[in-house]
C-alpha cells in the first residue's frame, strides 16, 4: 500500500465520524432555527429568519452576549496573571526541589475536581451564613457579604472559582516551563544590572511567549465551557447577572418553554459568532508572534 | 584601575569542597587564562567572580572594593559565556543596549555606543537581526559587543569560543587579543584548550582539582612546567614520559631506563642521588632525528608517520614502549626502519616520581 493511500485509509474513519457528528448536529441546529418548534405543540412550520430577528431585539440574549465576553476576558486573563505572578514568585523564592513539586501537586488538585464539586465547595465557602469567607469578613467587622446573590458580585465571584482552578494549574506548567529555560541568558541579565522584576519582563516571559499564548487559546476555548460551573453556583442568577450564552441557551430551549427553535438559533449565532473572533485572534497572535 | 584579588575562596556544594583556599592576584590590565581540565573549578572560579555563584568562604575584590556580597550587576564586570547566552527573542540591537537600557542611559548616548561597538566588531549590518538569523562566529560577536558597550572594569570569557569551528575560533582568539591590546581592560579567560591559552595569556593559571596547579606566562608553564601533571597537560604532541634511574658517575649524571641513557647537568637539579627513581619527560617538540655522535640520542623502531604538513610526529617504539618526536626531515622515514633521534639537555625535564615536582632548581 502506498503512503498516500495509507494515509486516506487511517484518516478517513475518524475524520468520518467527526464530521458526522458536527455536521448532523450543526445542520439539526440550523433546521430549527429557522422553523417555529416548541415543545407546547406538536405540529411546526418554516419561520424563516424570525428567531434570528427576535434575538437580535432580545434584551436578555444582548445581557448574555455582554456577560459571555466579560466571562471570557476576566477568566482568560485572571488566569494567566494569577499564573504568571505566582510561577515567578515560586521560582524565584522557592529552591528546594521538594517543596517545589509539593507546592505543583498542591496546586494540582483544583482543576482535578469535577467542575460541580468545585461549584459546590465554593458555595459552601461563599455562603452568608455557613461559609467561612463571611466568617473571616465577619472578623473585620464587615456584615456578610452575598457573594453569589449579590448582582456586582456575583458574576467575580464564580469567575474567582474558575481562575482558582485553572490559574493554579497554569502556575504549574509556567513553573515548569521556567525551570525548562536555559539558565546562561538570565545569567546575562543579572550581569547587565537587571532586577529580578526585569529578569522576567524583559528575558523569560518574552522567552515563553509562544507557550503562554498557546495557554491564553486553550484557556479562552475552555471558558467557553463553564455551563456547569455557573448552573450549579448560580444557575445565571441572581436575574440573570451571571446567565452567559449557553446557559441562556439551556434556559430558552429546555428548562423554560422548550423553546427549542429560538435556542437553536441561539447556538447557530454563538457558533459563528465564536469561530470569528477565534479566527481573528489566532491571526492576531500570529502576525504578532513572528 | 582593577586589579582583582581572590583570598582564601572556599567553594563547596552540600558537603563536597571544590575548591579549597585558593589565593590570587590579577594585576590591573592583565589577561589572565584559567586552564585545566573539566571539573577542576576554573569555570566555577569564574563564576563566582562575576557573582553567578556563591562564595562559601574567602573574599574577592575588584579594584581594592570587596565584592563578596554584592549582586553581579554591581561589580562592574562583563561576560561572554560558553553558549553566547543571547536575549533570543530581541534584536541584535536590543540585546547589546539591554545592560545600558537597565542602567537607564540616555537613548542617544545608548545609540550612538551602540554604532560604535558594532562599528568595532563588523556588525553593523546585523543590528536588526534576531540572533537565530545568525550563524556562530556572528552571535559571539554580539556577546562580546554586549559585554564591551558596558565599559566594564573586568571581562570574563567562560570558555567562549569550544562551540565555534577551528577557523573561526583562530580569528575570534585574535579578535579578542586585539580587543584587549586596545581596550587594556583586566580579562580573565577560561578554557581547556592549551594551544589557546598559550597564544592568547599574559598568564596562565593552570588549574587541577580545585587548587591552582602552577601559573606563569606560557613560556615559563611549556618550559619549566612545576609538576609533571603541567608538563603533560601543555603541549601538542603530548610529552613523552620515562621512568629512569639515576646513576651518578664522577660529575656527570645519567637518566637511565633500558637502551635510553640522558645526560644531564647535575648542578641544575636538586635530589638525583645515585640508584634514585624519577620520571623523565621529553617534548616530541624539542628532539630530532639525531646527527652523528650526538649527545643524548635515542634509538628505536619506527611505528607510525603522521605527517602534520610542514612536519611529522614520529612514533617510535623505544625498548617496547612507544615513543614520540616532531621532524621536518620525515619524508624519507617508513615504518619498521630503525631511527635515532636526541635531545638537547636544557630541554630534559625530572620529575619526582613521589610528589611529580619537577626537579629542576628554581631560578
């Protein structure tokens, strides 16, 4: 058998099954959206691009799309902050190997928790009355706080869960990729009278750039994956302050009315929406990173 | 004004010692080698002296200002390292203002040293360059612009031209001899290649296992090594090594091992008692073929011709041991023809076969 067609032969079967699986949904998605289905009735007919005119005038859908973006851009760069500040801090105070690889497992175990089990233990921790946030706010003589009912919080407060899980994981593969780089260039640094600050601004973290954007795409396609971690804390509330695109999804097609078509048209709108942004970032990140 | 002065340095990692007491002065302007084989400290040294490694005990000081303690940003010192240790991801430019940007030089004053270095080392053309556009010869330039720009008091060069091909590493060992003659700034160089060392020094300072084994300028190290481990560790093709016994007969004194019997002037020696046992060394660089009736001539079969172009190194087989000597006159030399070739006495080196001090008198 020649390489090119051993090539077709392996591929096709997963490319396959792939795109069928994209495909038949996308198109499903695509066929409701343009019909008037709801779970009340039975019976459905073509409506043309009528949920698509009626989202586009649907204050809550606009609210969601506005807190999606927030929710990308506070858990992306939380994140990466949080990960890049603790990374350094670690390696440059932190020597010994064992307390090193403590601190990694450590740092480990939030993102190894199912995202439900991470909702609930923060709700516990959040919770006026029970939660041992308020009790150590309590002490500096503030009332309890409503982390989650409060609407100026609310939507912080779960993003603080999600960079608590994945910013904590980041610093590990930065700590990583820190102790990967070649020791003679931060040499040279210190030799040119760099502060430590200045070490990392100027030498190491432009030296990382490609891995950290890699991290910052990975982050931002994950985010866009948070249904579960905000149902279970919030379920979009208190209103709809925390109600990203899919949860609005979730709310208009199945919880409330079975909407299923506006929902759909939902879904078809976020799809593009996403796959255009994404392709203008990564072409972005690549003129920038050459 | 910076001489460099190293007292009682202590070096060890956990509990294993490096380097032990070690005590040096480098004059203001000179250019100083550290050479050795890996792992006897000189690199360590080196870096300890830039500040890149702690010092466990002892002092150092850089123009009579103790910088033990201080960071190496601080110390007023430059260096290239083994690897070029370029900012990879800025331009030729920006890696060689990076030190002056630090020190927050005004931007005029950073271009205008910036073109000069360039102008000093052939890079001009390469400013906007990123270093991996670059090939070697080029990117150590730009280590040594980096470090020359910051008019520093001392250069430190760690090994910097191992990663460079024979050719190039020629030209750039006369670049940075050239540069020094200029600049006059105190240097110290690290390297384990001889032949670099002895064309480039003032001085070397031979280093084994974490002390300084002998230094002194290069002719002094090739022609009155201290130890036999210095008269083996310098020149190329490597000296050749006999136990003898000495026999003393009336005022001569003779250095015998099987059919080789060396004279040598005994008032120049110390500790060559009759029936004593020493190791002669003898440069294949200093004995020829040997002229009728001469002095000192030794006799054997020839192995092997290696013709090195203008000359050869000749290994001989001497009583079954092998043997070595460089002649201009080996065209007509085959293997298996019996050969006889002498050494001048001046040239003979004894050493201890205890202690591997020479023991030629002193002076």
């Amino acid at each position: 058998m020649n390489n090119r067609r051993f090539l077709f032969w392996t591929l096709t079967p997963g490319f396959a099954v792939l795109a069928i699986l994209a495909l038949i949904s996308i198109a499903g998605a695509l066929y409701f959206s343009v019909m008037d289905r709801s779970l009340r009735y039975p019976d459905y007919h073509f409506a043309g691009l009528y949920n698509y005119q009626r989202l586009l005038s649907d204050r809550r859908f606009l609210n969601a799309l506005q807190i999606s973006a927030t929710w990308e851009i506070v858990t992306v760069v939380g994140s990466l902050v949080v990960a890049t500040l603790l990374s350094v801090l670690i390696f440059e105070t932190v020597k010994s190997f064992w307390i090193r690889n403590l601190i990694c497992f450590a740092f480990l175990a939030p993102v190894l928790l199912p995202r439900v089990a991470a909702a609930f233990i923060w709700r516990f921790l959040y919770s006026p009355s029970l939660g041992l946030i308020n009790y150590l706010v309590g002490l500096t003589g503030l009332g309890p706080v409503e982390f989650l009912a409060d609407p100026s919080l609310a939507l912080m407060s779960v993003a603080i869960v999600d960079i608590w899980q994945w910013g904590l994981f980041f610093t590990v593969i930065m700590l990583k990729l820190l102790e990967t780089l070649p020791r003679d260039p931060i040499e040279a640094a210190q030799l040119d009278n760099a502060r430590t600050w200045e070490i990392h601004a100027f030498v190491t973290l432009p030296m990382l750039k490609a891995p950290i954007i890699s991290l910052a795409l990975v982050k931002a396609v994950e985010s866009l994956r948070s249904f579960d971690l905000i149902y279970v804390m919030t379920g979009g509330g208190p209103g709809t302050a925390t109600e990203t695109l899919d949860l609005y999804a979730y709310q208009a097609g199945i919880n409330l009315g079975g909407r299923i078509s506006y929902a759909s048209a939902m879904s078809i709108l976020l799809l593009v929406l996403t796959t255009i942004v994404f392709t203008l970032i990564w072409r972005g990140i690549r003129k920038w990173s050459v | 004004m910076a001489n460099i002065r190293c007292v009682n340095i202590r070096k060890s990692y956990g509990g294993h010692s490096v380097i032990e007491n070690l005590n040096l002065d480098i004059a203001d302007h000179e250019f100083v080698v550290f050479l050795g084989p890996s792992g006897c400290g000189k690199s360590t040294m080196l870096r300890m002296i830039a500040g890149l490694e702690d010092i466990t005990g002892g002092t150092v000081s850089i123009g009579d200002r103790d910088v033990t303690h201080l960071h190496p940003g601080e110390r007023g010192v430059a260096m290239v390292f083994q690897s070029y240790a370029l900012y990879p991801h800025m331009t030729v430019e920006e890696n060689i203002a990076f030190g002056l940007r630090r020190q927050k030089v005004p931007q005029a004053e950073i271009a205008r040293r910036v073109q000069h270095v360039a102008g000093l080392l052939g890079l001009e053309s390469f400013l906007q360059r990123k270093p991996k556009n670059l090939s070697g010869g080029q990117q150590q330039r730009v280590a040594m612009a980096r470090a020359m720009i910051k008019t520093p008091k001392l250069f430190l060069f760690d090994e910097p031209l191992s990663n460079l091909d024979a050719k190039l590493r020629e030209r750039l060992r006369t670049e940075i001899r050239k540069m020094h003659l200029d600049l006059k700034t105190t240097t110290i160089f690290v390297t384990h290649d001889q032949l670099e060392a002895m064309t480039i020094a003032d001085r070397i300072v031979l280093m084994r296992a974490g002390a300084i084994e002998q230094q002194g300028t290069p002719s002094e190290i090739f022609d009155r090594p201290a130890t036999r481990f210095v008269a083996d560790f310098i020149g190329s093709p490597a000296m050749n090594f006999r136990g003898c016994v000495v026999s003393r007969d009336g005022g001569s004194v003779s250095l015998v091992a099987g059919s080789i019997r060396l004279e040598v002037p005994a008032s120049e020696f110390d500790g060559l008692q009759h029936g004593a046992k020493v190791e002669v060394g003898l440069r294949p660089s200093k004995m020829d073929l040997a002229a009728e009736g001469d002095l000192n001539a030794i006799s054997g079969k020839i192995i092997l011709v290696e013709n090195m172009g203008s000359e050869a190194q000749v290994i001989v087989d001497v009583d079954g041991q092998e043997m070595s000597f460089v002649t201009k006159a080996f065209r007509t030399l085959e293997p298996g023809q019996p050969v006889s070739f002498s050494i001048e006495p001046a040239s003979i080196h004894v050493f201890s076969k205890e202690t591997g001090r020479s023991l030629r008198k002193a002076g």
